[in-house]
C-alpha cells in the first residue's frame, strides 16, 4: 500500500528525521522485518536469487548479534481490499500482454539482424574479391573506376555496419524493457513462501504471524518497545504507528557499503503537528489499499495537497463537507468509518495471532536443502554458489554458535 511519494515528501520538507545509519549501527538490536514486503521486493529484484537474499540477510544480522523476528501477513481485511486486488489483477494480465509482444518484437529483431549481419559478410567477401582482381590488372585506364567501385562499396558496408550498431541498441532496449516487464509479473507462489519460510525456521529466525497487514503488526510491536526498527521498504508503516523505520537493507551492497536509511516517524508526527489520526486521514485521501478506486479516492490529491487539506480543515470528513465531495463521493464516506477504525485499531491494539521460535538446527537445516533444493528458485548453476558462499563453514558457525 503505503502512501504515494511520502518518502519524497520528507526528504524535501523534513529532511532533518532521516538518519544515515551504518549497518553496525543494529548491532544487539532487535529487528522486526515484514517478511511479505522483502519477499516480493527480492522476488521483483531476481526471483532466481530470493532464497539465498533472504539466507545472507538473516545471517549477516545475526553476525553483529541481532534478535531477528519475521512477521507474515494474515488473511483479514481480504474484502475491504478486494477492488485493489482486482486492479492488481488486471494491471498484471496486462503486464503479461505487453511481455508477449515484446518478446515476438524482439525476436523479429535478433533475425533482422541476422540478417544484415549475412549482407554485411557478403558485401566484405565481394569487396575483398574485387580488390584482389583489380591488384591484379595493371591497365591504368580502369584505376579511375577502381577507385570508385572501392569508394561505393565501402560507403555500402560503413551503411550496414551502422545498421547493425542500431538494431543492436533496438536489441538492448528490447531487453531493458522485456526484464522490467518480466519483474512487474513476477508473483511468489504459496510453495516459494513455505519453503522460504521453513529455511528461516532452520537458522533459528522468530516467525510472527500476523491476523491482518503485517507491517501494522511491526509498527504495533516497534511502537510499545518490543522492536527497536521495523525492516521496511512501505511508507504506510507511518500510518500503522511506527516510530523508527529503516529501509535499504534488503541490498547486500547496501548493507555491505553503509548505506541504510533510519525514518524517526516519532519525530515527524511531533515536528509536522500531524498526529497518528491526522495522517490516517491523509493516507485516505491520498488512496490506501482500501480506497484506491476512482469510487472512493479523490481526484487530483496526492500527498502535498492532501496534508494541506487536512492542515487546514482539520479532519478528512470535514474536508469532504467544506468542499461539497460527500455528494460527489459517497461511495468513500460510506466506507470511511470503517476504514479509519481499521486503521486506529491497529495503532492502539495488539492484533497478533501467535509465533512460532525455533532453536537452530543444523540437522534440519541439511535435510531442507538437500530435499527442497530442487523445488528452489535457484538454478542448477547458481546451487554451488549458494551452498559454498551462504552455508560455508563460517557461515554456518554464525548460526549455529
């Protein structure tokens, strides 16, 4: 869900709560990552390398000594976001028409370029042909035409040779596009999220299951103290009630290079004279996974003009009087009670469902991978690699020591 451009919202106005963290910085803390957010991240990153992701993440937190918890989504709320699934639906299907034409486009230009690719070695053997026969006739009266017929052939060949270099960037772009297309379709399946989670369970991680949205099960636990962070890359975590968020740590090179983002919402909410209600409220104009029909959103409101309103008529319903869109909306004020108690339910209540807390276990953990490894998003030359560089013997001794 999250609230569009909030991010960038803060770094323009409220720069001053983004803290640069290092990734020793967590060190001895205790984290809470939204399993489901990282998942479809990674999965959208490189669907092929999801496993051995989510394997280095939990071990390089557990090598500075961090309390690592998952925390999985529930089925609730399922109705209420039944448009937005709908949307996604669609959005999808339609992700996957454009990958179809794409692909045959694309390959209509690898065999285009086959095929200047044969002219331009047939122009190069006759044009070698011909300066061969001409090398060797010494009549001066056919220099002038030697010349000429050389002049010609090398100007067809420059001409074919940059068409090859165009059709070779066609072909790149082609390429761009078709793996940007190829990350919006691709969907972890229910068999990808077990096995994922079951690996997490063998290394010893706290599995949290959640009733409902799992980023507001996080916030909820951040914001009574039992988390120190929530792991998140969703800005609605500020409308659920996190204090501190951090984001960027999916990225090994993020985390290898120091480069982690610290978002003290507490902070915000007390410098913006925005409260926990006020910026539910703004979430909704905005749109949220509840509201995200043309139906039930406001037009033309994204996150500047909507914390405007809000600023200035003090409350979404008073917003939608003042300005006569109750008529216009009344698809939204019917449903805007229930979306805010959902909202405020989850700020002010614990709606977790139970854990699940392994110890590591080597022994298990073996057994996973020799007998799920098949059924992994790996391919068969990346296994190697994902045993000898995740489950080396260091690493392994992180874990289980």
């Amino acid at each position: 869900m999250g609230i569009k451009n909030l991010f960038q919202y803060i770094r323009q106005n409220h720069s001053d709560i983004i803290q640069k963290i290092t990734f020793n910085d967590l060190r001895d803390k205790k984290l809470i990552i939204d399993f489901k957010g990282y998942l479809y991240k990674l999965y959208g990153d490189s669907s092929k390398n999801a496993y051995i992701q989510f394997g280095w993440l939990y071990v390089d937190l557990i090598s500075i000594n961090c309390e690592v918890s998952f925390i999985v989504d529930g089925v609730n709320n399922y109705e209420l976001k039944k448009e937005t699934h709908q949307k996604r639906k669609k959005s999808l299907e339609k992700s996957k028409k454009k990958l179809e034409d794409l692909s045959i486009k694309y390959k209509e230009c690898i065999e285009e370029y086959k095929l200047i690719q044969i002219i331009s070695e047939f122009d190069n053997k006759l044009n070698n042909n011909n300066n061969n026969n001409n090398n060797n006739d010494d009549n001066n009266e056919n220099f002038g035409y030697v010349e000429l017929n050389n002049y010609n052939n090398f100007n067809k060949i420059n001409y074919e040779t940059d068409s090859q270099k165009q059709k070779k960037e066609e072909i790149k772009n082609f390429e761009e596009i078709i793996n940007k297309c190829k990350k919006c379709i691709l969907e972890p399946t229910n068999i990808d999220i077990e096995l994922i989670l079951a690996m997490l369970k063998h290394m010893g991680a706290k599995i949290i299951y959640e009733s409902g949205e799992g980023e507001a099960g996080a916030s909820y636990l951040n914001r009574i103290g039992k988390f120190d962070y929530v792991i998140s890359e969703d800005s609605d975590c500020l409308i659920w009630g996190c204090d501190k968020l951090i984001t960027g740590i999916s990225s090994k090179s993020n985390r290898d290079n120091k480069e982690l983002v610290l978002y003290h919402f507490n902070t915000l909410r007390e410098k913006s004279n925005l409260g926990y209600l006020n910026w539910i409220d703004i979430a909704i104009l905005t749109g949220t996974d509840f509201n995200n029909s043309k139906e039930k959103k406001v037009k033309g409101y994204g996150i500047n003009k909507s914390i405007q309103a809000i600023k200035t008529y003090k409350n979404l319903e008073n917003f939608l009087i003042k300005k006569h869109l109750d008529i216009q909306y009344p698809a939204l004020i019917k449903i805007l009670p229930i979306i805010k108690n959902l909202f405020i339910k989850y700020v002010s209540s614990n709606t977790l469902e139970f854990y699940e807390e392994f110890g590591p276990d080597p022994l298990a953990l073996q057994d996973f991978i020799c007998s799920n490894l098949e059924n992994c998003l790996l391919p068969d030359d990346q296994k190697s690699i994902w045993f000898n560089s995740l489950f080396s013997p260091q690493q392994l001794n992180k874990i289980f020591n």
